[in-house]
C-alpha cells in the first residue's frame, strides 16, 4: 500500500480513518468536490479550502481532451495547473467514455471513442489510462473499468471479464511511486458478481477499492444490497470509495455499509440550475430536502436558503435575493448555491466521521431520518 | 450638500478628496465596479470587499423591471438585498432607456419604452426614476437624462432642454435626505452647450456632478475638450463622476482633467470574453493594454497573466490555466479574468490618489505614458 489509512474506528459498519496522501491528510467518511475540468464548477481552490473539502475529484478522460494530459505534465502537474494544493483523485476515464454510448467501441485490448467536442477519434487501454493518470499526477489514480448496464447479467460477466483483465494490466503499467492506485469493484446488482470482483481485485491487491457501475439506474435497495456484498469481502484496513454517490440521504446510508470515500456532481449541478440541498424538509414531497430557488414563491422571501447554515450564502443572502440572481442568470448565483451545496455535504461527512468516532453514528443516522418524511428506503 | 467632499487636494487639474456617505468614506479618485443587476457579476460583495472597492454602481432601469425596486425596498433596500455594506450610486436609468432606440419615445414629460425582457410597456419620469431610486435606497442618487447622439447639434440643443427641466423636477420630488442626488451634464461634444448644461445644473444646486453622454462615439480629443470646457465653470469643492468611462488610459487622462468618479463595465465585460487589461503594452499593437486569454499561444504559458500583479488570479494561476478555463467556458475564468481586471483598475485609482497626494501626478501620468507603444491622445 502506497499511502497508509489509519486510525481507523469503526461503529457498527459505519468507518473513520485517516488516509495519508503526497499533498495532506484526509480524514474519512469524505466526500470530494467534482472537478471536472480542472475546476469545481463555480468556485476557486480558495473557496473549496475555505469550505473545509481535504480532496476532490478530476476527469481523465475531460483532462485528456482539454488541454491534455501532456500540456498538464509540462505545466507542472494538476495540482500546480488548477493552484489546488490538497489531495487529488482522477478517475480513469472509464465511466465517461462508456457514457458516449454510440460513439465508442469496446474489444479486449481497449476502447476506441470519438471526442464528444470535436469527434476526433482516440484510444484508451489500462497502460493509457494510466499514462495519463501519471502525466495529470493525482495522489490517487483509478484502474480503467467498463461501467456496464447494471440489470444485464450477461453483459455484466462479459464486462467483469474486460474490467479484471484490465485491472491486472493497470496494476502492471503503474511506474510512479507517489500515486495511490484503487481498483474498482463491478458487476451490476449481481451478488455472485460483485462478490466475484471484490475477490478478484483484493487477491490482486491495491491501494484502496473503488465500488463502480452503482447509481445508474438500479434502486436504493440494490445498491445498498451490493455495498453489504463487497463490504462483507473487501479488507478492512483500505479506504473504499463508491463512485459517483451521491446524495446526503446516500452518504448516511452508505456510510452505514462501510463506505469511506464519495463523490457526486450532485452539489454542483444541482447548483447550477437553481437548486439548493437542505437539511430540512423541502417544500415537494417528493424531494424532501431540496429547493428549488428559481420558484416565484421564494421571490419575496427574505430567509437563507437554510435557517441556521453557517455557509457563507445563508449568513449573507436571502432565499430572494438568490432567486433574483439564478432567474437573472447571474454567475454569483451559481457561485452562492454551489457554496451553500458543497457546505452541506462537505459538512455532513465531517459531522457523520465525529458520530463514528463517539460511538454515536446509529443515533445519528437515526436522527437524520426523522427530519425526513419518507422512509429511508423509498428515497430516490 | 448632504454629504460633504473634504480634504480636497489638487495637482494640476487632478484631485483627492474624501467623499462622505451613509455607508462609508470613499477616498477619490474611484473607480466604481458596475453592478447591474445587483450584482458585480462574476464576484461576490466579499470578493469586491478585498479587492479594495468602496462604492460600486447598479442600475436603475434593471433592477426597476427585476426584481423591481418595490420588491428590493420590502427587502430593507438594496444594499441588505445584494449583501454589499459599502456605498452604491444608482444611475437614473436614462441612458439604458435611451439605448432602447426603436422601443422607446420621448416627450416632455418623460420616455415610453418597452421591456428589453418581455416588451411590456413602462414609463420614466423624473419624479418616478427618483421614487425608484428612493426604494432602491443607494447612497448617491442621479438625475433623469436624455443621453443624445454626440455629434447631433440640434438634437442636443433640444435634448438638453428636456434634461435640464428634468434635473429640476428631479431636485422638487426628492423626499430622502440620506441620499446625495449629482445632477448630470450633458451637451454633446459641443463646448457651449456643455458650459451651458453645467452652469444651469450648478445654478440649481447638487451634491455632486454626473458628466453624461460621453464615450459614446466621440474621438477622446472630443471627450477631453468636453472634461476641460466642465472642468472650468463646476464648483470645486463637489465631486466630479465621469459616467461610463473607462479603460486605464482614460482614468490617467480624466483625472488629469479634474474627474473624481468612474464607472465602466469593461473590466468585467471583458473578462467574461476571455480579456485582462494589463499595465504592461499587450501583444497586439491594436490594444497596448490587454491581453486575448482566449488566444492559442498561452495554451503553454505558465506566466501569470501580468508578471508582479498581485491579484489572486496571478498570484496563483497561470495564463495557461487561465486560457483553458475560458475555452472551456468555466465559470472560474470568468471570475479569476473579473477579479483580475478589478484589481487593476482599483488599484490604478489608489495608485493615482497617492500620486495626487504626494504631488507627483504629473510623473505618474509620464511613467504611465513611457511603458505605453501608443501616444496618449491616438488611443482608442
């Protein structure tokens, strides 16, 4: 193991720990702000530090095509690219390429693809992705794997088959020493799969273990039935991180099944349109804790977006004056409800490792449901 | 006067002083950022905060269709609404009504136009653009104007009748006295309607004087002839604002003929379009004080935008950086090219006011000059 994962309490399922990394030490349940394209969507590194976020998340595969793995390499690396002096994690590109549905061709050796900007055509193998994971240099590096339709069994063990292959060829490619490298378990929502993966990358053995293919379609249930699968199989002592995931409704529930490690372009998106996170109930029944700021009814509405939120959003902004900026499309808008969403997440991982660490995680968990007016299990 | 000019210092025609709000004491000369909607866009009142600003503009005729004035006054006014504690200026409105060409007509009485957003029908009149400005509740204040074609005589002659009846109904239907209200010069390029405009404005009595209808087609001879025929017959101990000018260059120059007070949405109109103003001469002889970050040779430049700036963009990112966020069209570079252009012209004004101070503006105007390809007066 590159970097150690330490001081690790557990409460129930529920885990915290300590991941060492080249660039700081990132306490865990974490969840990591999306950087796309070498930037969290509306805010700038100082924000995210001022935020309290330890890591965050870069694009392979967006990074690749715009400006290039190699411009980034000759610049000084991601880190010193984007002025982001913590901890970063890239994904291997997997995910977005398979993504391109149409315009991409899997075989044994790869996938070839066309570029979503400019359709020019390019290549990924597991000895690529990692040559670009080393050229960006993120302090944790992905092994690139085939995000398969979840409900198809067949096509699952075809892709399980490519995703292993390509794991052990990832392994062998990796040159850099001062890069963690994760594995990532797949297999749709098949236990005999998912069990089969987490198996065969553990007996490999990595650095940590991402948890892929999950929150594609699948249900709550199914998810939460695969995370009690790979956590009944993966080695306690390394950090696990379920891609992709998610909600705070998920971050508790996962945090329940033994997840460490989270990301999400739910915070940021969900900004961007106009929407904001609460802790509260909402005013929709069926999205019981998020509003919607471009509704008419917050127009006069001199409130924060949360009563009571330390963010800098609600202890400077009305849900009014926020609801004039996102219906006049103005970039502080979105710049306020990216602060107000990411506060949110950023803070509720930190209270849910404090619960672990005092033994009180299920009283936690438990209390977070009562704000809520559905069952834990029908959220979407 | 409602809120005294003090500490007047002169250096040649260019001034210091001390302007007293409600809000705070803005040291002149200023350059005021333009924050249309309620908001500078790209940055937050914090980020205005440390980028020394000390009173910023909004605009009337925007923020009287949205969220309307009535609105933000049941909010407890414009600066509780924006969250910006400083001191703001509200324009009248006139000159975004008059742009509105084809959707608007004038009469004596006041201006029909239509809605840029919906071509609802609305009407200015003196006594309404001050009963906006009154709900708005900005600490500076302006008379309705008619802002005509430049070079028009007969129009201006006409046009100045109509603005000079205006200002004195402006002046009878003011109720606040916690509002300063500047009466606006206007007149063309000609000498004697501008002397005329500024001695009949002066006669009625203002806080202050709004220069209008400038750098809106004439040569900058014509805009300096203009500053130095006002200049001449103003009182000395009322500030002075130039409305919206301007480029660095005009700052130096304006000064150097008697102005006090600047706006202009440059900075941050050009930093959304991939621009930085810079103190050094640009790349391009065309514009000897910007930069194109949009521009393929800084795709590698790992240069700060302006070498010894000490902004936070160049203090922690490079042009290449920079040039990829605005490619990408991320909203960062945005924000990092406005905080940029911000501090330049910020710090510009600083710069000039102890220069004024120590009495060596002349030598600054010189070295400005010297690091500049162009000669002063063939800028454009």
């Amino acid at each position: 193991m590159t970097f150690p994962f330490e001081h690790l309490t557990t409460d129930g399922h529920a885990r915290a720990g300590l991941l060492q990394t080249p660039h700081r030490e990132v306490p865990t349940p974490v969840f990591m702000p999306v950087g796309t394209q070498a930037t969290v969507k509306a805010v700038s590194p100082r924000d995210l530090h001022d935020l309290g976020a330890t890591i965050i998340l870069a694009n392979t595969y967006h990074l690749y095509l715009r400006p290039g793995d190699e411009r980034i390499a000759r610049l000084g690396g991601l880190h010193r690219f984007m002025g982001w002096d913590g901890p970063i994690l890239t994904d291997s590109g997997g995910y977005q390429v398979f993504s391109l549905a149409t315009r991409r061709k899997i075989d044994a050796d790869g996938v070839t693809f066309r570029s979503h900007i400019d359709g020019s055509e390019h290549r990924f193998t597991p000895e690529k992705a990692i040559a670009i994971q080393e050229n960006l240099g993120a302090d944790i590096i992905t092994c690139l794997d085939e995000c398969a339709p979840p409900l198809d069994y067949d096509y699952n063990v075809q892709a399980l088959a490519r995703t292993h292959a390509w794991a052990e060829r990832c392994q062998a490619a990796k040159t850099r020493r001062d890069q963690a490298l994760f594995g990532i378990v797949q297999g749709g929502i098949f236990p005999d799969l998912r069990e089969q993966s987490t198996r065969f990358l553990t007996d490999l053995g990595f650095d940590g273990y991402a948890i892929g293919g999950l929150s594609v379609g699948e249900t709550k249930e199914q998810m939460h039935a695969m995370l009690e699968v790979v956590d009944g199989v993966l080695p306690t002592h390394q950090p696990r991180y379920l891609m992709g995931v998610g909600t705070p409704e998920d971050l508790v529930e996962c945090v329940a099944r033994g997840v460490d490690m989270f990301d999400c372009v739910l915070p940021t998106r969900l900004a961007r349109n106009g929407g904001a996170l609460t802790r509260t109930p909402g005013l929709s029944p069926s999205q019981p804790s998020r509003l919607n700021l471009r509704n008419a009814r917050f127009a006069d509405d001199p409130d924060p977006i949360e009563p009571g939120c330390t963010c800098y959003t609600c202890t400077h902004f009305s849900r009014a004056y926020v609801r004039h900026l996102t219906t006049t499309n103005e970039i502080l808008g979105h710049h306020l409800l990216t602060l107000h969403n990411l506060h949110l997440m950023l803070t509720m991982a930190h209270e849910l490792r404090e619960a672990i660490l005092e033994g009180r995680f299920q009283a936690y968990r438990e209390e977070f449901w009562q704000k809520r007016p559905v069952p834990m299990n029908s959220e979407q």
